[in-house]
C-alpha cells in the first residue's frame, strides 16, 4: 500500500485522512516501478507492506509488525521521521523516489 500526501508537519503520517491523498495497491510480487502523475509541489509517500492484507499497518507494543518506507528513505530514530527528512519536490517532467522497504520484527 502506498499513500501520497501534500500534508505538512506531523500531519503527514495521517495520510488517508487528507481529502486529496492518492493511493496505491498492488501486491508484493509486483512491486517494482509505480508510477504516479501529480502537479508539482510538496510531497510525502509512505509505504506499508500490508502482509496480512487488512488495510492498515498492524503493530505490537507500538513497533511496526509488517515492512514499512518512506519517500527519501528518511532515517528514523526513536519513532517516525521527521517531516523533514520525508517530504520532497516534484518539479515539472519527471521524478523519482526510490524506497527500500524496513522490517523491524
């Protein structure tokens, strides 16, 4: 699952709940190249492996139990990452972002 947000600051992490986020699916084995057309501007991706398929990202004792990213490959340290560290530019013509996937238990 992946969720593309224009949100800023802590509201990034809440991307569903922004009413013009763009979102998409596809499964494991075919996660490669996903291609996305947006206006250019301020961006925020993140990315949950949904290995069990219920739609959202399941934890235990607050630590991501399935594979998880985000645009930049932002660090993390003790929680999530900064808006900082996650957001980035899309300027016109095209644009990457390459995300390697973190599992953590």
């Amino acid at each position: 699952m992946m969720c593309l947000t224009r949100r800023s600051q802590k509201q990034f992490l809440k991307c569903a709940d922004d009413p013009s986020h763009v979102t998409k699916v596809l499964k494991a084995s075919a996660a490669g190249r996903v291609d996305f057309r947006l206006p250019p501007g301020e961006y925020s991706l993140l990315l949950v492996h949904d290995e069990n398929g219920n739609g959202r990202m399941d934890k235990m004792m607050g630590m991501p139990r399935e594979g998880f990213g985000f645009s930049r490959n932002a660090p993390l340290h003790m929680g999530p990452p900064r808006y900082e560290d996650v957001h980035f530019t899309v300027a016109p013509g095209r644009n990457s972002q390459a995300i390697k996937v973190r599992y953590m238990l």
